[in-house]
C-alpha cells in the first residue's frame, strides 16, 4: 500500500509539473517567433519612421533619419550566415537643411533594382519631389530627382504604387483651404526623364479630401485611396472617406466616392494605404472615432453601385489592446490580417511600446483580435511609426522607432507567426 500511495502522489506531482509546463509554454508561445535582425546606432542611421521593402535576394531597403544634418539616409540590410545582418548606407539626403525635404513612405523598386521614393516637406509648405537611386555595376547607387512637385500640386505622401506599364502612382497632401492635394501620374519618357500629370485634385464632391497613404490597383485598373478629413476642416461633419479613381477614355479619370465617414461613424480619419481581398473588399485604419486610439475597418461593395463599412476591431490601448493605429495592413496566406499599433500593449510602462495585431476570420463573420507581438523597449525596440512588410514564406518584418537592448535608436524586427 505504501508502495501504491507513493506511485500515486508521483503521479500527482507528475501530473501537476506537466500542466504546469503546458501552462508556462502556452504563455511562452503566446508571443513566440519574434526577433531583432538589426539594431541601429548613431552613426549609420537612427530611428527609422518608414517601413521596408524586400528584393529577390532577402535583402530589405529602407531610409532612416542621421547623415548630414540629420537629413536621413536609405539603407540596405543584406543577410548574413549566421543570421545577421549587415547595414550599407546607399545613399545620404543632403537637402533637407535648405529646402525641408524628408523621406515619405515606403520605397519601391522597379524590375531592374533601381529605389524609387518620396520626399515630403517639413515646412508644411505643400511641397516635395520624388527620387530615384539607380543601381550601379560597382555597387554604387547614383540618386537622382524625377519630379519636383509645386505649390499647386502639394507635398507627396504615402507609399507609390507601379503599374504593369511602369508608370508610377502616387497621392500628395497640400495645406490649402481650396485645394487638398492630388493623385498622380509618374510616366517614364524615351529621353529618359519622367512625366507628370494629376490623375485629380482634391476637394472632391461631398466633402472628402486630403488623401492620405498613396493608392492601390485592382484587377480591372481601378485606383483605391482614403481621405483623411473633408475640404471643410475637422469642424465639417466629414471624417474622411474612401473613393475609387476610374479610367476614361481621352485619359481622364472619374472619382466616385465609395464611402463617407461621419462624426456618427464607429471609424473616422483614415490614416493609412488600403488593402485590398480578392472579392475587392477594401480594408484599412483610422486614427480615431469612438475609440480614442483607432479602428480597423472594411468597406465592401454591395448591389447597385451601393458600399458598405464594417468596423472590425476598435483599439482601447490597455494591457491587452494596442493604441494609435498607424501603418499598412497585411494578409497571410490564411486570410489573417496583421498591423501595427504605436502605443499600448503590456510590455513596458504605461502601455506605450506598441504592438503587432493579428485579426483572425471567425466562421459566423467578423474578425478576432489577438496579440501578435508586444514590444519591450529595450530589448526588442519600441514605438513602431510604420507598417508591415510579409515575404513569402509569411514572415513579418518592420521598424521601430525607439529601443534596442544596444543603442536604443530604433531597431529591425522579424516576426514569425
């Protein structure tokens, strides 16, 4: 007997150690698949702000602010053996002192590896240009300005989208009463140089204007953007909308507005490039409503011309909730939706490093909202001020802003869900 109630009370413990561990590792696993691949110093760059890109090769591009007047620079991160990676700086901004001029937006890359980005004005003076960096044979990249916008085009803003013909797209912001910025052209010329022409120019009808995160394709060549706020200020009843720019024949394009928010939306002020499903659905953030701290929401179109919104996750920025949405939303294979928010989650005082967010399909409809990723500050970075970037093995990768366990300027971060 004595032997039995040993065994017995071993199994007992047995059993509680197991579920203990279960337990453990489920907390564990919770957040699991994240790493630093890079963390930035003061010398070769710091606090980056925009998000990246990624060629065949698994090496990402960027730009970060330092260089010459702290006028930022763009870098390339190439992979390494072990692991590791290794930072180049390409090129370093060297007009930012005279002119106010920063980098915007994600870069792109065409066919032939050449770097294409935005400049924006930090004297909100409703100018900037766009700039290429071709790839040279000796590995030098040679800058170059292909288009200077005026005071009557405004300042670019947001990410730049190809078409299949090699043209760029892109969305400018100007701090006009009359005159809210404009979707663009960038055509490439026999000669060489680039061609520019305004696909329209905001206010449009029904109050919404000033565009805000560049622009999307769909299949039939139709263009998708937000708005942040309509002509008429914050004081109008507009919070923004979503419009769809069409071709025409003579080379003209309409816009039809898809959606108006209001100040009785759940989401208002979209703040961010959309994203598009392959039923066209069109998904995005706002930076507020009746969550302080953002939504995710969707617009879907529906009979007679007719869309619809549907917000899918409001942010309350405590514990378990992150805050200030901000950033490009990404799918996975599986039909999960990931993003970014600035501020909360549980991970360092105050709730204000920031999280990864995963949106999960539920089978009745709707979307479940979980953690991804909260940051730590200094071991891992804090505060991410861009989007996610999903190679095809369906890894995240993005910046933030402040922390690293190193030097604390920002870091570079890959998520494996």
């Amino acid at each position: 007997m004595r032997i039995k109630s040993s065994a017995r009370q071993n199994s007992t413990v047995a059993q509680a150690s197991l579920l203990a561990l279960a337990i453990f590792l489920s907390a564990v696993s919770a957040h699991a698949g994240e790493k630093v691949i890079f963390q930035f110093n003061a010398n070769q760059g710091f606090n980056p702000n925009t998000g990246l890109i990624s060629d065949n090769a698994g090496n990402f591009y960027g730009t970060a602010n330092g260089g010459i007047g702290n006028c930022s620079n763009v870098y390339e991160l190439s992979p390494g053996s072990n692991g590791t990676y290794t930072e180049t700086v390409l090129y370093t901004f060297q007009n930012c002192l005279p002119t106010g001029l920063y980098p915007a937006g994600a870069l792109t890359m065409d066919k032939a590896g050449n770097l294409y980005g935005a400049e924006s004005s930090n004297f909100d003076d409703g100018t900037g240009q766009i700039y290429e960096l071709a790839k040279g044979t000796n590995g030098v990249w040679t800058y170059s300005v292909i288009h200077t916008f005026g005071s009557n085009e405004g300042s670019p803003f947001g990410d730049l989208t190809w078409d299949a013909a090699g043209n760029l797209y892109g969305a400018t912001l100007a701090p006009f009463t009359t005159f809210n910025g404009e979707v663009f052209k960038l055509s490439p010329q026999p000669s060489g140089s680039w061609k520019e022409g305004a696909l329209y120019k905001f206010p449009a009808p029904n109050g919404v204007g000033s565009p805000s995160g560049g622009v999307v394709f769909d299949s039939q060549g139709n263009l998708y953007g937000a708005t942040f706020f309509g002509y008429s200020g914050f004081g109008s009843n507009t919070r923004g909308g979503v419009y769809e720019l069409s071709p025409q024949s003579g080379g003209q394009w309409n816009l039809t507005l898809l959606y108006n928010f209001t100040t009785a939306s759940t989401s208002q002020f979209p703040n961010s490039r959309l994203t598009s499903d392959s039923s066209g659905n069109l998904y995005g953030t706002t930076q507020g409503g009746t969550s302080f701290y953002g939504t995710v929401f969707e617009v879907s179109p529906g009979s007679a011309g007719t869309w619809t919104e549907k917000t899918l996750h409001r942010f309350n920025s405590g514990n378990n909730d992150g805050g200030s949405t901000i950033g490009n939303l990404v799918f996975d294979a599986s039909g999960n939706l990931y993003g970014v928010t600035s501020n909360g989650g549980s991970g360092c005082n105050a709730n204000l490093c920031g999280v990864v967010y995963k949106l999960t399909p539920q089978s009745g409809g709707g979307y479940k909202e979980s953690i991804a990723h909260p940051f730590e500050s200094a071991s891992d970075g804090s505060n991410p001020y861009s989007g996610l970037f999903l190679d095809n093995s369906g890894n995240l990768y993005g910046t933030t802003y402040h922390g690293g366990s190193r030097y604390g300027y920002g870091t570079v971060y890959e998520i494996t869900p």
